[in-house]
C-alpha cells in the first residue's frame, strides 16, 4: 500500500467520523495487500494493514474481534468496572 493510498483511506475515515457518520467497517483490497479499519473499542478505532493478500478477510476480522474483547477487558479495567487481578 502506497502512502498516497493510506492518506486517501484516513481522509475517507476521518471525513466520515467527524460527520458522525455511523461508520462500521472498511476493507480495501487488491493482489498487493489488504487494509481494514474497524470499530475497536467504544473510542478508537483499528487499521491494519497486511501485505499477503491471500489471507482471508474472515481470518483477519477474527483476529480483530479476539483483539478487541481483550483492549475492551483493559478499558473496563482502567474504568474502575472490573478489578485489577483478573
């Protein structure tokens, strides 16, 4: 992915976060790599980008979801909902 292509993506995200837009997801995609952008946490997002694109979308959104249960565990946590030693 070229930068030029990266700063297209973050200004299509961005454009649309500050309209309040109901943005889910993205996945952009061709034989070279694969970016996603997907709602992380109740305040932050994920961009990740791989240079294999043969790995299946599925794989990768999966990998987000286990990622995102785990930093929403942390958030709690620092939020004084669950305690520290679990």
């Amino acid at each position: 992915m070229t930068t030029f292509s990266i700063m297209i993506t973050l200004s299509f995200f961005l454009s649309h976060s500050k309209l309040a837009a109901h943005f889910q997801s993205m996945e952009v995609r061709n034989s070279n790599f694969a970016a996603f952008i997907d709602i992380f946490t109740s305040n932050t997002y994920c961009m990740v980008i791989m240079s294999d694109a043969s790995i299946p979308s599925a794989a990768t959104l999966i990998n987000i979801r286990n990622a995102r249960k785990h930093f929403e565990k942390l958030e709690r946590m620092s939020q004084g909902h669950l305690p520290l030693s679990r």
